[in-house]
C-alpha cells in the first residue's frame, strides 16, 4: 500500500509553505485552520473563501478530530473581502457558487457539527468579523481591532453581520458600529459578549484557542455534537422545537458506548478514552 496515500475521510494538511490561501495543520484530535493571505491582509478572494468551504466540510467529516481553530497568519485574522479579486471573477462572467464537499462559512443554511474556535488578531473586519462571529467560542489578542464599516464603503454586512451582531451584542450597541462604521478593540468586545478570553499577543491568544479546543476535545463527542444540535435548534428555529427534542437526545446518548465509558472512568478514578460510539 503507499503509505503516502491519504486515508479515507481524513482531512489532509496543508503547510502554509507551500502558498495555499487556507492551511491545516493537525494537532491530535484539534486541526488548525489558517488564513494565509498576508500580503493582502488576509483578506477573502474566491480561492480563499472556496478553501475555507472545503476545509469545513473536511473537518466535519473527519471522525479523528473533535475541534477546529481557526486563525490568521501574519499581522492580521482579516480585513473582509479582497473586492478587486471578486470584481475579476465578476467580469469573467463565472458564477460565483459553493460546490459539493464545500460547507458555506457563512453558514446560512446550516452548521457545523463539531466545535470551531476563532482566534482574532490585528484587523478583523467586515467580512473578517462576520466569519469570527459564526465561531462557537470566541478569543481575541490585546491588539485586535474590530470593524463592520461596509455602510462607509457603499454596501452593507451581506454575510449575516446584521443578524449575528444585533442577536449577541444586542440592537442599539450593534447599530453603533454598523451604522457609523466605527471601529473598536478587546474590551468593548468584551463588554458586548462576542469575545470569552482576552491574550497578550496573538501567540498566546492561539495557544489559548488551542488548549480550549484541546478541553472540548477531551469531552465525549456525541454529548458535544447534541449539546450543538440543541442549541442552534433553539436558536435558529425556536426554544419550543428544542425542548421537543431532549428526551429523545438525552436517551440516546444513554444508550452509547461513550455513555458506559465515560461511567466506568469515573468509577476507576481515570479520564475517559472516547470513541464516539
């Protein structure tokens, strides 16, 4: 067999080296993905965006990982979209469109099934700030500078930052920002509930990501794919539709072998070794 053959269903590293605008880099049972487009401020043109769609439908079909960090190479997470490359691809006359084994990060239609982390750091706006807003835990460096300041360029947050940021920051302090196109830095995110850990520098607010992913990652991951599942159901249909649902969740999970497992570790005074079955 040639052993340099990917297996089926593993998500495959992409070392920032060889140039690609998405990387992956495996750690376990943690993949980090990378934005890799420094030289334009990691902003997103098709390639990127196309590289991130398949690095998500990737990772969620890979039962060896657990969790996903996202990050930005360079001075920054990113500054949204590179416009020019788009007005390019536009003239062409090629639809722009998200194809099988790609997963939309915007996602609008639906989510993930596994956790994904965010790490910002340096500029992360517009588009920037609306990928990190999709993150289900968010981290951020002392030096971040956030921005959704579309309206000054004639547009509008097109890629759900009018409904993620009024619903978690709250109405009039999101219209602050969308509606001014004023920028603002940790604390403020902080203080609006987009942001759980604050790091000094953008190495440590990565590292930080990293040993968050690496708890969940230890967590039984059917109990983590359920506990996802409920509250996106709660959130994205109604409270009603989640409630109707945890019996049903609850009792399927009793019935698993990471159930069993995770009894008999604590019986032994060991940490659990789940297998996700």
């Amino acid at each position: 067999m040639d052993s340099t053959r990917q297996e089926p269903d593993r998500m495959a590293e992409i070392p920032a080296a060889g140039g690609a605008a998405i990387t992956v880099e495996r750690h376990g049972p943690v993949v980090l993905i990378g934005i890799n487009r420094p030289e334009r401020d990691n902003r997103f043109d098709p390639a990127a965006f196309y590289g991130l769609a398949k690095a998500y439908y990737d990772f969620d079909h890979d039962p060896s990982l657990r969790c996903a960090v996202v990050f930005g190479h360079g001075a920054s997470l990113s500054r949204g979209i590179d416009v020019d490359a788009f007005n390019a691809l536009a003239k062409t006359g090629k639809h722009f469109e998200l194809t099988d084994g790609m997963v939309d990060p915007f996602f609008k239609a639906s989510h993930l099934s596994k956790p994904l982390i965010f790490v910002a750091h340096g500029d992360t706006w517009n588009m920037g700030h609306e990928i990190f807003l999709t993150a289900d835990i968010r981290i951020a460096s002392d030096d971040v500078e956030f921005g959704q300041d579309e309206t000054t360029h004639a547009r509008f947050p097109g890629g759900g930052g009018t409904i993620r940021f009024p619903r978690e920051a709250g109405w009039a302090r999101s219209m602050r920002y969308i509606l001014t196109g004023d920028h603002w830095g940790a604390e403020e995110a902080v203080q609006m509930g987009m942001v759980q850990y604050v790091e000094s520098g953008a190495g440590s607010a990565l590292a930080r990501g990293i040993e968050v992913a690496e708890k969940i990652a230890a967590c039984g991951p059917l109990g983590i794919r359920t506990a996802l599942e409920s509250a996106h159901l709660a959130i994205d249909e109604s409270e009603g539709a989640a409630f109707a649902k945890l019996d049903e969740q609850y009792g399927a999970l009793y019935r698993t072998e990471d159930f069993a497992e995770g009894r008999r570790a604590e019986a032994e005074g060991r940490p659990p070794v789940y297998s996700g079955r």
